[in-house]
C-alpha cells in the first residue's frame, strides 16, 4: 500500500465484500485526504437544508460533485455505497459530471457522515453553496488554462525558431542558436507536463485496461517529438521539432476548446430552452382554474395538483387527502401520507385523489429533466450507432497504430532522416477524433431542433431508436382524438344537485382525457373535499363523501344491473350502489390524423389499441390501411403484452400514448412517446413528449430522424475519407508535423460545422412543412 489511508480503504472493502473494486482496475482510486473538521459547517440544518435536493421524514436526498470520478472502478464503488453503510438506500453516478446522487436515511446517516464517509474511501466530495445558486453555475476552465499556457509557448517557440526557417548565417544568431534551442526546451516543457497531461492520462488509462482508445496515438505522436528535438538539441545535431510539438498541442486544445463550446451550446439550449410541455392547473384568486406552463409558475401560486399528476414545485399542503408517490425521486414506491400544512416537494407523484398546494419556489425545470433521466427508470438499451462509434474508433486506432509503424520502418531503411517526420506525421493526422464526434453533433443538433418544433426527446438513443422503428402503434381516446371538441349528453335518471357536486368533484380529481371533458362540460357546482378516492386505470372512478358513495367508469365497473346498449363512447355512472345513467359521448379526431396514416402505411406498419369500445372501427378501418390490427377494450396490461409481442417477433415498436392507461406499453416498447394537451402528462415511462398539436407531423419527425442518422453515416464517410487522404501524403513523407497538427483540429471542426449545417437544413424543411401545412384537416 501506498499509505496508510489505502490500507484502510483496502480493509473497509474487505469487510463489505467490496473486493471486486480492485479487479475493475489496478491501482483505482486515489489515497484518502484528511477531513478532520472540514465538513463541520454541515452540522447547520440551515446550511443542510439548502444543499439536499429532497427531504421527506427520515428519507433526503443529495447530489455531490465528486471530482476524482474518473473510470468504472469508482462508478462501480459509488453505486455500492448501501453495501458501506446501512443508512444509505441507493446512489447513482452522473460520470459526465462527476456528480453522485446519494438517496439515504437521515436519522442513520447525516449529510455531514456522508461526505466524511466518501472522503474517507478517497472521493472527497466538493461542497459549495454557491455551486447550487443557479445564478453561477460551476465552471471548469482548465482547458481554457492549459489552451492559453500552449499558446503562448506556441507563440514563442515559432519566434525564436524564425532565424533558423531561412538557415541565415550571422554571427550572433549562430552565437545564441544554442541558446535559443533550449529556451524553446524550456518553453515545451508545460506544454508536454501540462497542457497536453489529459491526452498521456487518457492514453495510459486506456492502455492500463487493454484499450486502444484515439487519443493513444496522439499520446505516442507528442512523445515521439518531445524526445527527438530533446535528442536533438543534447547531441548538437538540429533545432528539434519544438515549433511542431508545441503547434500540435495548441492546435488540438483549440479543436477540443471549440468542440466543448459547440456542444455545450447545444445542450444549454436543450436543456433549458426546449422546456417540457406540462402544464399545472392555477387556482386564481376568483376561484376559477386556469391552466398554464410549469415554466410560468410563481412562489406563493395556489396551485390543483389531480390524482397520479407530478408535482412540479416545492409547495405547502392546503387542502385534500394527499398520498404522495415519491419513486420518481426515492425508487421507493409506498405513498407518504400528509396532511394539512405539511410541505410536498417536487418530483411526488398524487396517488389519492386531487389536492391543493400553494407554491413556496419557482419550478426548476432541471430538476423535471433529472426525473426523466433518473437511474430508476432507465434500461440497458444498446445503442447500434454508438457501437458503431466506438467500434469504427478502435479499429482504426489499430489500422493507424500498424500504417506507422510500417511507415517508419520502410523509411528506415530509404531514408532515416525522413522516418520520425514520418511517423509523427501518421500519428497526427489519422486520429480518428472526427469520426468519434460525428453522431453526437448531428444527433446533439436534431434534438435541440425537435425541442424548438415541440417536439421533447429525451436523448439521442431515443433519436436512433425512432429512426429504426417500423411498427407504430396508437392508444385512441386522448391520443387520436382531442378532450378540446368532445360534445356529450346524459341519458338516464336525473341526478340531484348533491350527486351533480359528488360527480364534478370527482371528475376534478381525474387525469382521464374523458374526466377532464366531462368536467369542463358539466355546470357550475360546489366542489366538495373528498372522503376516499380510488382510480383504477382503465375501468373508473370511485370517491365517498361524507354517507354517500359515486362510482364512474364502464358499465361493468359501476354495477349496471342490465345489459346496456351502448353505441358509443360513454361514461356510466351509480350512486350508492345504484345505476343512474351515462354520459355518451360525440369524440372528435385530432386534425391531419387521416393523412398522417396515408402517410405512415407506405413505409411502417401501424396498430391501434383503445380501450373504448368498437363503435369507431369503421372509420379508424377506412383510414387504415387494410389488415391493419384494430384492438377495442384493451385494459393496460393488454397494450403492455401487445407490445411484446410484436417485439419478440423482431418488431422496432414505437409506442404513441396519453402517457396515463399507457404508461406499461410506452415503458415497454423501444420508443414510447406521450402526447401532451392541456393536461400534465409528464412521466418517466416515456421516452419523449409530443405536444398534441404536433401529432399529425409525427411521420415527418420519424423521417427527419431517419435523415439525421444517414447525416452521421455521410459524416463517417467523409471523416475516413480525410483520414486516407491525409494517410497518402505523410506515409509518403509530403506533410511536414506542424501541417498535420493544423488540419487536425480542422478535420473535426469540419465535421461539427457539417452536420450543424446538415441537421439545420433538416430542421429548416421540417419549419416550412408545418408553416405551410399547419391548418390542414
């Protein structure tokens, strides 16, 4: 051991049958700093309060920025850290940004044991509060550093190597030429031990673990220069290569420095700009509802949370019978009761009924993209283009790897002052950085295209999935039709103003796209606060009231004592055990719906699943084209095994849904979309939200997808194309190093400038196509 912090470490994951962590890889992890006192400002509640993102009875939650996450080894340990400790329920690793999300039970392990715990095991979590005020994000500048630390050596080296570029003999410049020689030494010292340690540091990793990963040879080309100009200058013999060296290192900080800008640009308008589009339901201060954007909401709002919505802003419990669903956040499913006063955090789901909030903080809207990402909710989904990615990057590692070493020895014995430029030259120029950077900048871009067009995709794995896909399946009530045009009216026993009250009351507690119509439909009357509410996902509605009891749903569900001729969609109700009547109702399809499935029949096959009954087979049969499957009365778990299935059969299923009856079926197909109205639909079931009014566009959106993933097949293309052009002129020995380090960077901001251009111009045709079709029926 190296210290006796790494002995305890070592022993600590003996004791907890951690061993496995040193099998990852040699030498993991990093020896333990002493945190005596350092983590004392968290015994303040206060300070605790600000820096947990969840706080529930014993149950919080906490994101720590771990700087020292750096391979599998240490992911592989943090989301083991219930197995150290108890009191830790799970923990989950963001490894882009270094940063563990720690669920555990306060009242075993404080916050402040926690971070002591970690820092003990070598990961020294950073705490800061001004890193979790939005106002200023934290910001990594090293590279800005290391760029600025190459450039000017960059800038030196070529100064004093000036003279020596025309060989003038002049008697002081042949006095100091020795002396220039070793300030350039000096100068490509930090530029070699510094500015260039990422690229050895990746290289060496990727060695340690049998990898050959791109920046190897790039590794190897610095090195190769380094030591040659160092001969150099030592025996007398040249000037080196330092002009070249620092060149390369600059040159490539600056593609990386650029590419960095680029796609963080991309993300921050993904990320913040392509809101999601749920909305909440605002109780204004006449009473009425009124529906608005998440992004909208303002502390001291009086918000209507209904049963199995999201609650998306911390608030303060005013009234109902809240049972709040806080998996999403936990990955604990048991609802947490509250009452009166108590304090909801955002992420919770209401299982029981509708309840009233008032808002104590703006929405943050991160947190709503956290939850759709959360570890939870994810499977292990392969990605064939990404595959692609890193199986076209190691291959031709390899192929440059053995061309160089070729190269080398055949001008080796031609002409061996010409072997080490062409050797670095190889390496330079075939580094296959191009090709790693083709499907994140064109699948990046259409992302952020699709967010501006309403469209949300959750990443671009979803984007390649979509493009795959040749079965697209439909729900019906809430996916094809609109809640916005559906005309009803009542057949049955009148109902009395009380059971007219039970009735809305009910109604105003349901997420159903038939709820929310006949609740807009039905008269003015007092909202009561329900006794007991239970929603039963695709049957109905049950809810008590001081003695009487109202039962909503199908015919079955409520009890109806006679066979019922039911022509339509129909929403039957009893109360106290007695058959009233129902509400039949005239739907209304969405607009475009009948092109849409002319559209998707020439090149996709399509089904569609309702748990309606059969009355719109007819219609939905002449849309369709013929043998298309048609499935009425169809319970959730019906879509669910639908949907399997067809995928055991080999079928790339896209699922469209309401995102409540469906949640089964759009978790279980490859691409489960939720089409969003008025309503908040918002769950990580899904795999990307469609705004309703955009359904009718979904083939194009299918079709761009397609293009964007022939965009990152021409990227590949071209960038191996590059790379053998390039390949012809060094192993040739016609590119000189410093020209190879240029076109370099060049190739790859080539290749992001190229797919930006060529997603936009997608993204450009799918504008005009909804400018131009936006009122068609």
């Amino acid at each position: 051991f190296c210290c006796l912090g790494c002995k305890t470490v070592y022993e600590l994951f003996s004791e907890n049958g951690l061993n496995h962590y040193y099998d990852l890889q040699k030498a993991a992890g990093a020896s333990p700093n002493p945190t005596v006192g350092k983590y004392d400002f968290l015994d303040s509640q206060e300070i605790v309060s600000q820096l947990i993102d969840f706080e529930d009875n014993s149950a919080q939650v906490a994101s720590l920025y771990i700087p020292h996450i750096h391979c599998s080894s240490c992911i592989w340990v943090l989301e083991n850290l219930n197995r150290l400790h108890k009191g830790i329920i799970s923990s989950h690793v963001d490894f882009t940004k270094k940063k563990l999300t720690v669920t555990y039970t306060s009242n075993k392990i404080s916050l402040k044991e926690l971070a002591v715990l970690l820092a003990h095991i070598g990961y020294e979590p950073y705490i800061s509060l001004q890193d979790y005020d939005e106002k200023s994000p934290r910001t990594n500048r090293s590279l800005l550093y290391k760029l600025g630390v190459a450039g000017f050596s960059f800038g030196n080296v070529m100064l004093l190597s000036f003279p020596e570029y025309f060989e003038v003999n002049e008697f002081w410049l042949d006095r100091f030429k020795h002396t220039f020689r070793w300030i350039m030494f000096f100068f490509s010292l930090p530029v070699v031990l510094y500015a260039a340690q990422d690229y050895f540091i990746s290289a060496y990793k990727g060695l340690r673990s049998n990898l050959l990963n791109i920046d190897v040879p790039i590794a190897l080309g610095i090195s190769v220069l380094f030591i040659r100009s160092t001969v150099e200058i030592v025996l007398d013999i040249g000037q080196g290569f330092f002009d070249s060296l620092t060149g390369l290192v600059f040159f490539l900080l600056l593609g990386k420095f650029f590419q960095q800008k680029t796609y963080s640009y991309l993300s921050f308008e993904r990320d913040y700009k392509s809101y999601f589009p749920i909305a909440v339901t605002r109780i204004t201060q006449d009473g009425n509802e009124k529906t608005v954007q998440v992004y909208d909401i303002k502390k001291g709002d009086h918000l209507l949370i209904r049963n199995m919505e999201i609650i998306p802003v911390d608030g303060v419990l005013t009234k109902g019978n809240a049972q709040i669903d806080y998996s999403f956040v936990t990955g604990e499913s048991d609802p947490v009761h509250k009452k009166k006063g108590d304090t909801l955090f955002a992420g919770g789901k209401q299982v029981n009924g509708a309840i009233e909030l008032i808002a104590s903080k703006k929405v943050s809207q991160s947190y709503l993209t956290q939850l759709w990402g959360h570890a939870v909710f994810k499977e292990n989904k392969a990605s064939k283009f990404q595959t692609m990615t890193d199986g076209i990057g190691k291959r031709f590692t390899l192929a440059v790897l053995t061309i160089a070493a070729l190269a080398t020895i055949y001008w080796l014995y031609r002409e061996p002052s010409m072997a080490l430029n062409v050797l670095t030259a190889v390496l330079i120029i075939a580094c296959p950085c191009a090709i790693a950077l083709s499907a994140p900048f064109a699948l990046g871009n259409m992302l952020r295209i699709f967010g501006k067009l309403k469209f949300y995709v959750k990443d671009t794995l979803t984007l390649e999935q979509m493009a795959a896909s040749d079965t697209v399946i439909f729900d019906k009530t809430g996916t094809l039709t609109s809640s916005r045009k559906v005309t009803a009216h009542y057949e049955g026993i009148p109902l009395t103003k009380a059971e007219e009250s039970l009735l809305k009351s009910s109604l105003r507690a349901s997420n159903h796209p038939l709820s929310r119509s006949l609740y807009k439909l039905l008269a003015e009357h007092n909202i009561v606060t329900l006794d007991t509410y239970q929603e039963e996902l695709g049957k109905g509605i049950r809810a008590t009231h001081a003695n009487d009891t109202i039962t909503i749903g199908s015919a079955q569900y409520v009890g109806a004592n006679e066979p019922l001729v039911d022509n339509g969609t129909s929403v039957h109700i009893s109360t106290n055990n007695d058959y009233r009547g129902h509400y039949a109702f005239k739907t209304h399809y969405r607009n475009g719906i009948r092109p849409l499935f002319s559209k998707m029949g020439q090149s996709l096959q399509m089904a569609v699943l309702s748990g309606d009954n059969a009355k719109d087979r007819q219609d939905l049969k002449q849309w369709l084209p013929p043998g298309t499957p048609l499935l009425f009365n169809q319970k959730p778990e019906d879509k669910l095994n639908f949907v399997k299935d067809l995928q055991q059969k080999g079928a790339q299923v896209l699922m469209v849904g309401d995102g409540l009856n469906d949640a089964g079926a759009l978790a279980q197909s490859h691409v489960g979309i939720a089409i969003s109205e008025d309503v908040n639909v918002f769950s990580p079931a899904c795999d990307a939200i469609l705004d309703a009014d955009r359904l009718s566009f979904l083939y194009d959106f299918i079709t761009a997808s397609k293009k964007a993933v022939s965009i990152v097949k021409i990227s590949f293309f071209l960038s191996l194309l590059y790379n053998l052009v390039g390949l012809y002129f060094a192993v040739t020995g016609q590119l000189e190093p410093v020209i190879a380090a240029i076109l370099m960077p060049l190739s790859s901001i080539s290749i992001i400038i190229f797919t930006t251009v060529m997603t936009n111009w997608v993204g450009h045709g799918l504008k005009g196509l909804f400018s131009r079709n936006a009122p068609r029926t």
